[in-house]
C-alpha cells in the first residue's frame, strides 16, 4: 500500500521508499525524516498531499506519495 491509499487522520509506518534509483529524491526524503520505520500521517488530500513526519508537516505530490510503501 502507498501512501496515496492512506486514510486521513490515520497514523503509519513507513514500510520503504522506492525512488528507482533516484539518490537525489531518496536523500531528499530522508532528510525530511521519510525513512523506514518512521510514523507519518496524512493530514490532508487535495492536488497534492500534506503529511506529518515527527513534529512537522509537509506538502508532497502524488508522485513522491506514490514511492513511499505504508
């Protein structure tokens, strides 16, 4: 399941992140905090989706949504 299937408001463990290779994107999520076995909650889904990781909150696209397994 990734995280475009995430219910709002539910909080899940981050299972992996599949950036195909893409260390740019992949170091880019880590510093984030994107990173298996980390908790991250969807607080809101329009055009783009607005996560919680630890104590802060970010605005990602469906794209990168879809590379992180939950």
């Amino acid at each position: 399941m990734t995280l475009l299937d995430a219910e709002l408001g539910t909080e899940y463990i981050i299972k992996g992140v599949d950036t195909q290779g893409d260390e740019e994107l992949e170091s880019f999520l880590f510093s984030l905090g994107c990173y298996s076995g980390e908790a991250i909650t969807v607080v809101d889904k329009r055009t783009n989706l607005v996560v919680s990781i630890k104590d802060a909150r970010y605005n990602i696209d469906p794209e990168l949504a879809n590379a992180i397994t939950i």
